[in-house]
C-alpha cells in the first residue's frame, strides 16, 4: 500500500463510524477489524483436529492427523501443516467474493487479522517462523484485479507478526485459468510447471517460512511453492490460508 492510500485509509478510520462490511451492523470493534463480532465468530471454522495436508476437518474418530483422500493420493507434500481459520462456505465465501469481485482490497485487513488470531492459537511452533512469504499471482491475474491478495495478506501478517516478507522468492511460470475444468490430478500435474524460483529465493535459506494464500484446495499449489523454497534450502514451510475445503469432492482450483 502506498503512503498516500494508508493515510486515506487512516483518516477515514477516524472520520467514519465502524460498520461491519459483512452485515452493515454498526460495530466497536476498531480497524483492523473492520467486522462485527458476530460475522467474525460465525465465519470460524468449528473446533476439532483437521488434515495437515489441506486442512478438511477429521472425522472424529480419525487417528491420523491425515484426511482419507490426502492418504490416498499419497502426495509428495515437502510443507509441514497447514492451517486455516475458516472453511469456504457461508461467510467466509461471501468474503472472498466480495473481496475479488468487487475489488476490495480492504477486506483483506479483517482476513489477515483472523489468519494472525488463529495461526497464534492454533500452530505450535509459530515462534520459529522468520519470514512470511506469499503464493504468487500471475500478472494476468494481477492486471485484472490489482492487486495480488495473497502478497496483500503476507504483507499484512508480516508487519502484524513483526517477521521480514520478501518478494520475487517463487514465481509464476504460466497462466493457469484452465486449471478449474482440470481433474485433480491433472491440476496436482499443472501445478508443477506453474512456478519457478524467482530472483530472491536466495532469502528462503535457512529460514522457516509461513507461507500464505487465501484459499487452499487441494494444496498442490502450496506444495510445488514448498518444494522450491525447501530445494533452496529452507528449515521448514508451514501454509497458512483464510479459508480450506469442506470436502476435497467440492474444490474447485
Ligand atoms: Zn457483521
Ligand atoms: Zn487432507
């Protein structure tokens, strides 16, 4: 964000009351926030264990820290968990949409907030990580809409966490708007021609990386960006996303 849109921003926290970009609801509830309470509850995943892989809830019965469908891919995944606060359904789909269609790179705040709140609460090791990193957008992608979500949100967790952000680590190879209509298993094949290492991986040796998306599928996408920060010598990747699947049968990218 350039100065001059930060201090916009910050005039109109001071100017406006706060009403939540949900429901309208007049809220107390201060920037970063920028939710009422209520969306903010309602959109959090319910409690219990989740896949490590792609952060579907576990039955609860399940004794391993796997979903079924993962265990039977048997993926190559070189991140060590991923987390996320919510499930794309409801709220936080509504919050995704509105966030991407309509362009509104402010709703990325409240996002970020709930991705820093949870990872805090919910993973483990989150004192280990030194730098926080994000999937990268195509620039076709980012023409359209611009901005990239995922570098918005990793700045913004980053700055929130007081952790060094880095840009240009890993990079797209190719447009991949085909990749909805593909099986999962072509898409687990697309993405790894979709990305390169980019100009700075050389930031990514030795350090434990937080890497951040806003949604996560079938994690294949998060896996190839482990796979070359961890070839260019990083201790560790976690992924942290805004929202994970219901059921692998409903992802769609
Ligand atoms: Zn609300
Ligand atoms: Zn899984």
């Amino acid at each position: 964000m350039d100065t001059l849109q930060a201090e916009k921003e910050n005039l109109l926290d001071l100017i406006f009351p706060y009403f939540c970009l949900i429901c309208g609801t007049e809220t107390n509830t201060a920037a970063p926030h920028y939710l009422c309470h209520e969306c903010r509850i309602k959109m959090l995943r319910p409690q219990g264990a989740s896949c490590r892989i792609c952060t579907t809830p576990l039955a609860v019965n399940e004794t391993k820290d796997t979903c079924p469908d993962c265990r039977k891919q048997k993926p190559q995944f070189q991140y060590k968990a991923a987390y996320a606060p919510t499930i794309y359904h409801g709220l936080a789909r509504q919050l995704l949409i509105l966030m991407k269609s309509a362009k509104k790179k402010i709703l990325l705040k409240p996002m970020a907030h709930m991705m820093v709140e949870f990872g805090q609460k919910h993973i483990p090791d989150i004192k280990d990580y030194d730098l926080v990193l994000a999937v990268p957008m195509h620039w076709t992608k980012l023409t359209l809409r611009g901005f990239n979500q995922a570098r918005e949100l990793a700045h913004i967790i980053a700055q929130t966490m007081d952790i060094p952000t880095a840009d240009n680590t890993i990079s797209r190879r190719m447009f991949s708007a085909v990749q909805k209509r593909l099986s999962q298993k072509q898409r687990s094949i697309n993405a790894l021609t979709s990305f390169r290492q980019g100009k700075n991986i050389g930031q990514a040796k030795d350090k434990n990386i937080l890497l951040i998306d806003d949604i996560l599928t079938t994690g294949a996408t998060a896996a190839e960006c482990s796979r070359l920060l961890v070839q260019a010598g990083a201790k560790k990747v976690s992924v942290l996303v805004f929202a994970g699947t219901e059921q692998k049968s409903k992802k769609t990218n």
